[in-house]
C-alpha cells in the first residue's frame, strides 16, 4: 500500500511540474527586455504610449526614419539641454528603444506584443530577476508548493481507499450472498485477493490472522486535514522533542536538588573535629609547643 502511494505521489507530482514548465518558460530573455522597456516607457509617459508614438512615426516607419526622429528627440531631450531628471530617463530609454526597432527580428517582436498586449504574467525567470526571494522566501515558497502537492495526493489516496473498501464489501458479498446480492441472515467466511473476510446480514467484517474482526466502512476512511500535512507533522514533532527535553532537564534539577546537604552545625563540626586523626595530630603539636614556652 505504501509503495502504491509514493507511485502515485510520484506520478502527479511530475504531472503538476510538466504543466506549469512550459507557463515557466514562456518567455526569453528578449521577452523580459521588451517588457521591462514598455514599462518604463509607460511609467513615464503613459499607459497608452508606444515606441512608435514616442518617436512620433508610424508602426511602417522605415528605418531611415527612426533614425531622423530619434536624432530629434534625443537633441531635445539631451542631458546637457535638459538636465531634468525626466529627459535624463527619457534619453536612455530612447537608446534602448532605437536599438529594439532598428533589428527586424527585435521590432517584428515588439510588434508581435503590441499588436497582441504585453501578457500579465511574464514567467517564473522575469519576476526571480526583480525581486530575488531571499533564502526565507525560497523556504516558504518550497514548503506552501510542496504542502499543495501533498495535500493533493492525500486527497486522491482518500478517493482511492474509499473506491478499495467498496470493492472488498462488493466482492465479499457476491461470493457469500450470490450474484442476485439477495441478503441473507448468516454469518459466512469468505476470501477476496487472499484476504478473510466475514459476512453478515448488516456489515462486512475483514479477519486477521490473529482473529480479530474489523467491520468495513466507507465513513471510517480519514479525510484529508491540514493538521496531517508534513510541515504541519515535522513542527509537532520538533515541538514534542523540544518539550521533551525541557521536561527531563527540569526533572534532573529536581532530583539534583535533593541530593543538597545542608552545612554543618558548629557542635557537629566540633564533633567531626574530635573524630579526625590530623586535628589530634594537630592538638598534640600545639600542646608541645606551648610546654616548652613556659
């Protein structure tokens, strides 16, 4: 059963990345360019404003005259004339500009987009080059993706262990009753796929091989919760070491602290004193000395 489950998991989780891949890989790195130019071109001058409008030419413009209205714009929007943060932002745009529609495999792209509308979601590589998710933000991106899938999959494990008592109810009650299902009030033993089973008028009852009995039932398959997903399971898990850990460090502080003995009164330090063979030694010295002093 359990490797039937990692098969499975296997086989929709390939499933899920082969769809959203080619959504991933929608665009190249001429795409993004293109789309990074028409929004700073836009933020500028307006949503509705175009290369070609910008120059002030025609989407047939030859490139005769590209080149004469960009000399003229780049003329008047010149940092040495206009030193204004605005044309300073305007004229590197406008070099970035001329050099998309002067290739003709960049323009027929740009006109490709501008006939079509520049698409909301421009791939997983555009939106990592600009905002770069820091290693936390990777961590909660993997574990929300990775959550879904496995939320997923419990799902159609659960499908699919309903579908599997069903069968074992159909199939055990074919063979006690006959194909007609016509009930019957007796309690019969019967094998399905080398498996036991005992049959009665209400429930179906699968046998071990110990001989315990356990009624089959749709209802007693678990629904999927978030509270079994593996994130979920690794915290409860982490947090019932934890407290653990703290529990038994408390309990050796107890424990610790009843081995603590308390000091010595002087009588008995008086007493320990008398019994200590060094402190005699220490007496009879003192004793010596002080005869020979007088």
């Amino acid at each position: 059963m359990l490797k039937y489950r990692l098969v499975t998991f296997g086989a929709i989780f390939i499933l899920f990345i082969l769809t959203i891949l080619p959504i991933a890989q929608a665009w190249d790195n001429l795409d993004h360019e293109i789309f990074d130019l028409v929004d700073q071109l836009t933020g500028l001058e307006g949503e509705d404003t175009t290369f070609y409008s910008l120059l002030e030419v025609e989407p047939t413009a030859t490139e005769k005259e590209l080149s004469r209205a960009y000399r003229k714009l780049s003329l008047l929007h010149h940092p040495d004339k206009n030193p204004d943060e605005h044309s300073q932002k305007l004229f590197t745009l406008l070099g970035s500009i001329i050099t998309i529609l002067r290739n003709s495999e960049t323009r027929d792209r740009y006109n490709f987009f501008l006939r079509n509308g520049v698409p909301k979601w421009r791939g997983t590589g555009w939106y990592y080059n600009r905002y770069r998710p820091g290693l936390p933000g990777v961590v909660v991106g993997l574990l929300i993706l990775s959550s879904f899938v496995h939320y997923l999959v419990m799902w159609v494990n659960f499908y699919q262990e309903k579908k599997r008592v069903q069968y074992y109810i159909q199939e055990a009650r074919e063979i006690a009753w006959g194909k007609r299902m016509k009930k019957q009030d007796t309690r019969k033993r019967v094998r399905v796929n080398e498996k036991q089973f005992i049959v009665d008028s209400n429930n179906v009852m699968f046998l071990t091989d110990e001989g315990e009995e356990f009624v089959l039932s749709e209802d007693e398959v678990s629904k999927p919760s978030f509270g079994k997903l593996f994130p979920v399971l690794i915290y409860k898990c982490v947090l019932e070491k934890l407290v653990t850990t703290v529990s038994s460090k408390k309990e050796q502080a107890i424990e610790g602290s009843g081995d603590y003995q308390e000091p010595f009164s002087s009588d008995d330090e008086r007493s320990e004193t008398g019994d200590n063979p060094r402190s005699q030694t220490r007496k009879r010295k003192l004793g010596r000395k002080t005869k020979s002093k007088y």
